[in-house]
C-alpha cells in the first residue's frame, strides 16, 4: 500500500485479496450475512453502520459472480417496466417503489466518492433508446416518469437518437440526466472495505450448507465453523442452492455477457457521441465507451452457464449490427456473470419469516436495487422499519427449476425474437415511410414542371366574342332490341 493516507482501487482490491480468510472458528453474532455480492455487501455495510456485529460469509470470493462483472450503470427502476409496475400494485404503491429505486441510486452515489473509493471515475448521464418507432408513446411516458415519478428526463427525437449514435437501429430516446456510471468493481471492493472499516467482518471460501432458522437464535453451518446469529440475511442470489432450496427455486438464472474491444480511435466518435450508458428498450444491448476510446458491450444472455470466450464473436456482429461503419472490432476481453430474475420481475427484498431475511432477484439493474435492499433490510433488523413491506405483493413465485431453465431459455428466445422482428417491422416502416416520401415529393415536382410547361390561358380582353365550343351531337334515343337497322 502506498504512503498516501487514501489508498488506490488496486490497492484496496489487493488488500482485499490478502485479508481473506476462511472461517475456521464458531462464532456468535447479530446478523449473519449469506453470500458478498452487491447485496450481501451492502446489508453489512449498513447493518454495521447501525452499529450490529456482522459477519458475511461468502463460498468463493468477493464479487465472484455478476457482482464484479457488472458495467456500472446506475439508473433508477427495476426489472419491471413502469406501466406493469402500476397494473400490479396501483399508482401510490408503485410511486412509493420507485422512489425507493432513485434512493438506491442515489445511495450508490453517496458511496462512491472518490475519498471512499478512490479512482471510481463516476460519469452522469444515460440513454434508453427504443427499437421501435414508439413516438407516439414517448411523450405519455415522459410525462409519467417526470409528473407522476418525479425523475429528471429529457425525451429525444429520432434525429438527435440518431445524430449521437449513428444507426438507423434506433428511433426516439429517454435520456436521465441523474443517471451514471462508475467502474463496477472498484465500486464492489469499496464496498467491502468500507464495511470492513465499520468492524463487518467477511469470510470468504465458506460456503454455507444449512441454516436452522427455527429458533430466536439461527444456527448456520458451514464444513469448518458454526455460526449463532439473531438474523440471517439470505444475498446468495442464483447459486444459494442447499440452504434455501425453496427460495433458490423462485430464482431463474440468467448468465449475460460483456466484452471490451482494443482502443478504437476517431472511429468511435464518429458513430457514437455520447459519453454515458447506452440501453435499449428491450434489454438486448447495453454498451459505453470506456478508457476514452473503447466500447464495453453487454449483450448475449443464456440459461445455463458457459464459457464467456464463445460470446466473442456474438458481441462482434451485435456491435457490427448496430453500428456497421465500425466494421468487425477486435475483442480483448470477455467476461459473464449469473442474474437472478423472479417470476414477476421484481426483486426479493424482506422477512420470510422472525430473524430470516432475503435480498436476492435483482435481474439486470442490481446497483440500485440492492442498495436499495441492503437499507430497508438494516433498517427493518435494526430500527424496526417496515418499509419493506412494500414489497410483500411480489411473493415468491416458483421459477420452474431445471424445467423452468429451459423454458426460460425459449421464453428469452421468443423475446429477442420477437424483439427483434419488431424493430425490423419498425425500420421498414420507416423505410416505407421515405420512401412514398421521396414518391410524393417526384409527383408534386412532376405537377409543378408540367404546370410551368403548359400554355398559359389568358382571359379574352374584356368585349372579345367567346370562343365557341364543340357542341357535342344531339343525344339519339335509345335503341331497343328489335327495332331495325
Ligand atoms: C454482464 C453483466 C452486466 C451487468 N450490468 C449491470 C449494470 O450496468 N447495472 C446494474 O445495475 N446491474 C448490472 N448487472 C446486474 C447486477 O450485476 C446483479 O443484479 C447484481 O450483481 C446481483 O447481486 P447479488 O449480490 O444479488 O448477487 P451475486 O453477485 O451473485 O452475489 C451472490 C454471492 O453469494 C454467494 N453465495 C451463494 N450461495 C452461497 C452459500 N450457500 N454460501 C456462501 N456464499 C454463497 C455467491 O458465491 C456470490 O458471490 C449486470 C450483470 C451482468 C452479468
């Protein structure tokens, strides 16, 4: 570590990477934390901020999974679009989520600064844009997320969409000037050292294999210590399996690739001027330049794991798609991670029953959410705060197990498909659209030279005889059948 009083990201993560240590010995405390994911972190960074004795244990290491494979976007919301939102719980409830949503956001905001995390390169701003031509929603939706939601928009037209980011793929956007980004990782191990410092103590390699959540004291076990706590807070997410099969069963695993290319030069800003996120509607790509020059490019989603090297070339002809001036980039690194989607598309946040917690299902937009999670569950442990209830009408609903994984694998095919199809209906639309354009306008042109070429009737001078015209012959009467002729 350097002699500086505030140490570097680097060094934090390799400190991290040294301190860790395996449980070896029984312990006693508060609350015992399951799993050091964004989630997990963030519930003992809080609940040690209120001044409870914590212990996280963790089965791998720190932000093994999608916690430290994220691309930092922090936007308020959740995995469920704002008008199902409604449809499920009504206006005043819905409101009141997304107003947590945007505390979250702003949480992540509040921690990540640069003296708490040095080197965490917070960026503002990101773009929802839309593969379909949906204008005539744009303006509902802006009203809605403005007036009713109270979060800053600006709504685009396709010709600023597509002034900044070059492509006909996309057609109006929202963009949420108080949304931003930072460097996913750093942000996870500021996390964990910043608990670290308020006395939670993380243990990784310990993988849990029961709780007995039966009795005021719960009683957790793991291969080489056994652990006494008043609440345990289930952040296992997709691979909790053993301790809570039940729950781990509400889950579908969906794992979501990333990749970064080599620098790329002027031929990065000529297709794309913007410097924040970049998502569209549908959830398929989501992408911002990094490091001045590089594009970092999330996209191909499976229901199983694999390895992220063979998404490569999927996210090469998805950003050759997109955006076909930049040609075939060339990829230097790869790299995937596991979400956890519910049923419902809403996040597990709350009590399951006295003592037993859960903060898992946060899907694709996990930093808000799950520092959203990590305050209302300290504060409900600790204060007695039920705003988690909130959340009660997302009950657990069964994600289908290993039969729902493959279903769930058809579903996101259908989906992209089905995605997919519409843009493409959208472009040619459009296409359409210029093109009976461009006929018209040939017709209009085409009437105006034939009025110019045309001779000019003058009107007689006044007292002139009028012209006559050719009297049509004197109508005969009809023939009928057997007259002569
Ligand atoms: C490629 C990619 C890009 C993303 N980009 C964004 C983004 O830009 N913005 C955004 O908001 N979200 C993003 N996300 C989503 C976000 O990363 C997740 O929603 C979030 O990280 C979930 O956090 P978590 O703590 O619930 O889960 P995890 O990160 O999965 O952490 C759970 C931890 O629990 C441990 N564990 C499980 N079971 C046990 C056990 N029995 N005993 C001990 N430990 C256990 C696991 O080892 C794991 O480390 C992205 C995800 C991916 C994959």
């Amino acid at each position: 570590m350097s002699e500086t009083s505030t140490p570097s990201a680097e060094e934090l993560e390799v400190a991290a990477v040294r301190a860790r240590t395996r449980l070896s010995f029984d312990l006693d405390v508060d609350v015992c934390v399951i799993g050091a994911g964004l989630a997990g972190l963030t519930v003992a960074l809080e609940c040690a901020r209120l001044g409870a004795s914590v212990a996280v244990l963790e089965g791998r290491q720190i932000g093994w999974n999608a916690s430290g494979h994220q691309l930092g976007t922090v936007m308020p919301g959740f995995s469920l679009g704002l008008d199902d939102l409604i449809a499920r719980v009504g206006l005043e409830s819905a409101r009141e989520l997304w107003a947590l949503s945007r505390e979250g956001a702003e949480f992540v905001r509040g921690n990540a600064r640069e003296e708490l995390m040095p080197g965490i390169s917070l960026s503002e701003g990101a773009l929802e844009v839309s593969n379909v031509d949906a204008g005539d929603q744009l303006i509902r939706r802006l009203q809605m997320l403005a007036e009713d939601f109270e979060t800053e928009v600006e709504g685009w037209q396709v010709d600023r969409v597509r002034q900044t980011l070059v492509t006909d793929r996309y057609f109006h956007g929202i963009y949420y000037p108080k949304a931003f980004q930072l460097d996913g990782r750093k942000y996870l191990f500021g996390l964990a050292s910043a608990a670290r410092r308020v006395g939670a103590r993380i243990f990784e390699d310990t993988p849990v294999v029961s709780v007995d959540s039966s009795g005021i004291r719960k009683r957790i076990v793991t291969p080489s210590a056994r652990l006494r706590a008043a609440h345990v807070v289930l952040a296992g997410n997709v691979h909790l399996g053993a301790p809570a099969r039940r729950l781990w069963e509400t889950l579908l695993p969906v794992w979501r690739y990333a990749a970064v290319t080599v620098p790329l030069g002027n031929r990065l800003d000529e297709v794309i001027g913007f410097k924040g996120s970049v998502s569209d509607s549908d959830g398929i790509d989501h992408f911002r330049i990094v490091e001045g020059n590089r594009l970092m490019w999330a996209s191909p989603e499976t229901t199983w794991a694999m390895r992220p090297q063979l998404f490569a070339g999927a996210i090469q002809r998805r950003i050759r798609t997109i955006f076909p001036k930049l040609g075939t980039v060339e990829i230097t690194e790869t790299w995937g991670g596991a979400v956890g989607q519910t049923v419902h598309g809403m996040p597990q946040i709350g009590q399951l029953r006295k003592g037993l917690w859960v903060a898992s299902g946060f899907g694709r937009q996990g930093l808000n959410t799950s520092a959203m999670a990590g305050q209302l569950i300290a504060r409900g442990i600790l204060w007695g705060d039920e705003r988690w209830r909130l959340f009660s009408p997302f009950e657990l609903v069964y994600a289908g197990g290993a039969s729902g994984r493959v279903a769930g694998f058809f579903v996101g095919l259908w989906g992209r498909g089905s995605s997919a199809a519409a843009g493409m209906l959208a472009r040619q639309r459009e296409r359409t659209r210029v093109q009976e354009g461009l006929r018209e306008a040939r017709i209009a042109e085409a009437n105006r030279v034939a009025a110019l070429r045309a001779p000019v009737r003058r009107p007689p001078p006044p007292g002139a005889p009028r012209p006559v015209r050719p009297q049509p012959p004197p109508a005969q009467p009809d023939r009928k059948e057997g007259e002569g002729g």
